[in-house]
C-alpha cells in the first residue's frame, strides 16, 4: 500500500475530511491500517497504479570489458583512483557521446554492452547511431531504480 504523506494519494480525499474535525497522534497510520484491514474499502478502491512489470535480469559479463555501466552523478571529482569518471559541464546526449569516444573507447577499446539509465541523454538518436557505428548492445537499467547502475 501507499503510504500517506499529506492527503494527496489513494486516501486523500478521506484524510482530508477527517483531519478538518479531528486529530490524534497516530491518525495517518491508523486510518492507513483500517483502510488496509477493511474488505469494502479494498473492494471500492481500485488500484490507481499499473501493476509493476516483469524485471529480466541483465547477465553478468563473461570477461573482461564486456559490460560498461554509465550514468551521469554529479559533482565528482575530475578523476577517480578506481575507474573512468570525468567532470563535465552538462549532461547531454553531445558530452555523452564525446566522453565515450575520446575518454573510453580512444583509450580502453570498444566495450560489447553499455548499460545506462533512461535519462534523455542516453536515449536520443545520436547515442543510437554511435551504437550502431561501434556494434556495441545498448543496455537500459529498469526505470527508478538506480540500484542497477
């Protein structure tokens, strides 16, 4: 279930209502419980959210740089000790493209997949064509859930 944080979710409008005339420690947790336990309510409220998807999970690599996972984070350092970061002024499919190309695959080879996030910079057209024009597989993580990369 949904937790409730300021009325604005599947108990809104009954939150709202309640919180006008009365108050109590624990009221969100308690009508998020009786909502939970109660047969009609679950029967009357439908569910507002698409059942989630089925996750395939993305096999480990089989050697060495085959698999080159991607993100932007910010700020880092200009250089790690431990693996290929850079600074850049911003995240677009052009910086994405060019750090690829001048500091990963100049330098270190052409990896077989790249995992990224669905970010818009790794999702537009040019990422597409330098995929197709080095023949590497482009991998994208599951939506929300960063844990990937």
């Amino acid at each position: 279930m949904e937790r409730i944080l300021d009325g604005t979710d599947i108990f809104g409008r009954g939150v709202d209502k309640i919180k006008k005339r009365y108050f109590w420690p624990s009221m969100i947790k308690d009508i998020e419980n009786h909502v939970q336990s109660c047969r009609r309510c679950a029967q009357f409220n439908p569910r507002r959210r698409k059942p989630p998807g089925l996750l395939k999970p993305i096999k480990p690599p089989e050697g060495v740089w085959q698999l080159l996972a991607m993100d932007f984070h910010g700020p880092i350092t200009p250089v790690s000790t431990q693996g290929i970061n850079r600074a850049v002024r911003d995240c677009t499919s052009q910086t994405a493209v060019r750090f690829l190309k001048e500091d990963v695959i100049t330098k270190y080879g052409t990896p077989r997949c790249i995992l990224t996030d669905n970010g818009t910079h790794f999702t537009a057209q040019m990422m597409d064509q330098l995929f197709k024009d080095i023949g590497a597989t482009h991998l994208f993580s599951t939506p929300y859930h960063p844990q990937c990369i």
